[in-house]
C-alpha cells in the first residue's frame, strides 16, 4: 500500500499536469519546447530568490514573510520578462509564417503557448516543492507534524503543489491576455492571487492551520483557474472562427 500511496499523492500533485501535457503540449515540439524553457526561468527565479535569502535563513517564522513578498515579486518580474521574450518569438514566428505561406498565430494558438508556458512553471513548482519530499511516502509509513496532526505531511505537500500547479499554469493564460490587451485589472489579478496563495501557506505553520490552509489555496487556484477559463471561452469562439477564415484564404490561394 506505500507504493499506492506515493503514487497517489503524485498524481494529486501532477496528475492535472500530465493531462494537459498529453491532450495539448504532447503532440507539438514547439510547445514542449515552451514548457521545457519556462520551467528554466522558474528555476532560475528560484535561484535568484535563494541566492538573496541565503544569509537571512533559517530565521525566525516572521522572516517567511518578506521571503513570499520577495519571492512574488521576482517571480512576477519574471513573468513579465518572459512576456517581452514571448513577443519577439510571436513576431518570429509570423514572420516566418508569411514567408511560407503558411496562416499566422490566432487566438487559439496563443493560448496554447500560454498553457504551455504557465505549465512549465507550474510542473517545475511542484517538482521542486512537492516530489522532492514524496520520496519517504514509498516508505513504510506517513509522517505527521505538530503544526498539523489531521493530514499526514504528504498529502498536504500534493494539495499545495496542485494549487499552485492550477495557479501557475492558468495565471499564464490570464497574464497573456491582460498584457495583449492592456487589461490593467487582469494584469493586477494575476501577481495579487500569486501573492495570497504564497501568504496563504503560512497558515499551515499554525496549530492545525492546514484544516484551512489548504483549502484556502486551492480556492486561490480555483478562481484563477475560472477567470482564465472564461477568458478562453470568450477567445475560442473567436480563435476558431479566424482560423477557419484564414484556413479558407489560404486553401483558395493554393487553388
């Protein structure tokens, strides 16, 4: 039964993610290409978060919470750097579309990029903050701590890492659209929900705070996982309507 039960606090961490994986990303090199290269800039905004903090750590609980802010901060920073970096492989890839006569991106494929892109964040998060400690879960027992004796450690570490999954991968759909369209509302959602979830998880620290922690969280992921599905919902219609058009013009040219 340890078997099953790593297994499963795994698939609650990522089990989302291999969906998405296999139904969107799997069948198309450039966007695995994505997840592989927005994983990385996670990382290294990891890194840059924990070359600053290193001297500051451990510390007193108090100290976790300039960390999150920082930590937010820069991953935000981060994102918007990647937008900027999204635009001019966009603006590549169009260019390269006229020359071949080939349609440019539409709506439905940038959203594709942008799942691809949130994916890759939200895959690295939960590799780095949720596997890394399921190794014992193989084991011949489960591990609880003081701050939480209603759910055993694992199981709490793969509903965190699927909230963030959901909260990374989605944030990405809804921060593309908003910075595409200058929706200053949007563009504020997406750092002010990264930040409480981050908050959020300092509820854990207290004594039997992860019977609200967690749930919390998963709010968090579950309302940005709606607004970026309305934006999807709203933008497919659309997407596929220009697609069709521009599949048309493009079969009469070749007629």
């Amino acid at each position: 039964m340890t078997e099953v039960g790593g297994t499963g606090y795994a698939l609650i961490a990522l089990g989302p993610a291999f969906s998405l994986f296999l139904t969107v990303i799997a069948s198309k090199p450039f966007l695995i290409l994505t997840v592989l290269g927005s994983a990385m800039m996670w990382l290294v905004s990891l890194i840059a978060c924990a070359i600053l903090w290193r001297a500051f750590l451990p510390g007193a609980v108090w100290t976790f919470l300039p960390l999150l802010i920082t930590v937010v901060g820069i991953q935000e920073a981060v994102r918007l750097y990647y937008w900027c970096l999204y635009l001019k492989v966009e603006h590549f890839l169009n260019k390269l579309a006229a020359k071949v006569s080939k349609p440019q991106l539409v709506a439905t494929d940038k959203i594709q990029i942008a799942i691809a892109s949130g994916l890759g964040h939200g895959i690295a998060h939960s590799v780095f903050f949720c596997l890394s400690l399921l190794t014992p879960a193989f084991g011949p027992a489960t591990y609880y701590i003081d701050s939480c004796v209603h759910m055993p450690l694992f199981l709490v570490a793969a509903f965190m890492g699927l909230g963030f999954l959901l909260l990374h991968t989605f944030s990405m759909v809804i921060a593309f659209n908003a910075l595409a369209g200058d929706k200053h509302f949007h563009q504020l959602f997406v750092p002010v929900m990264h930040l409480c979830a981050s908050l959020l998880t300092m509820v854990n620290l207290l004594p039997g705070g992860c019977i609200a922690g967690v749930p919390m969280t998963l709010i968090c992921a579950v309302v940005t996982l709606a607004v970026a599905g309305k934006i999807v919902w709203d933008k497919t219609g659309t997407g596929s309507a220009e697609l069709g058009n521009l599949q048309r013009v493009h079969s009469s040219s070749s007629l």
